[in-house]
C-alpha cells in the first residue's frame, strides 16, 4: 500500500518540477530535465488536446492532472 502511495507522491512531484520548468528558461537543458518532460509531457498531451486553447496563455492541463492523480489515488487507496 505504501509503495502506490509512493508512486502517486513521485508523480505528483514531478508535475510540480515539470510546471515549474516550464517558467524557466531551460533551452539548455540537461539530463534531468529532459527525463522529466519526457515522463510529464506524454501525460499533458491528451489533456492539451482535449481543452480549447486559451487566449491569455495560461495552461490549464497540470491542474486537472493534479485532479486526476488525486482521484486515482483515492480510488487505489479506497480498494
């Protein structure tokens, strides 16, 4: 049980890195930072495509990820 607790906590964590690069400047990116879009951004995607665009650029789809890792979490936690 602790392990998919784990799990979501590491999720969630890595959204939480993944949003606050994408205020930075991170053109030069290292490792790390690329490992971490390329885990969060397949995530993001469908979320992006699902949502209209919005005209002052503000990206709503890590928030409803949040939301949806928290209602997963609960459920998994709950069976």
């Amino acid at each position: 049980m602790w392990v998919l607790v784990l799990l979501f906590n590491a999720a969630e964590l890595l959204l939480l890195i993944r949003i606050i690069l994408s205020w930075l400047q991170y053109e030069s990116a290292n490792e790390f930072t690329r490992w971490v879009c390329s885990v969060v951004d397949p995530l993001l995607a469908p979320i992006r495509s699902f949502l209209p665009q919005n005209s002052m650029g503000i990206d709503f789809s890590p928030i409803i990820l949040f939301i949806f890792i928290d209602i997963v979490k609960r459920l998994a936690l709950t069976l």
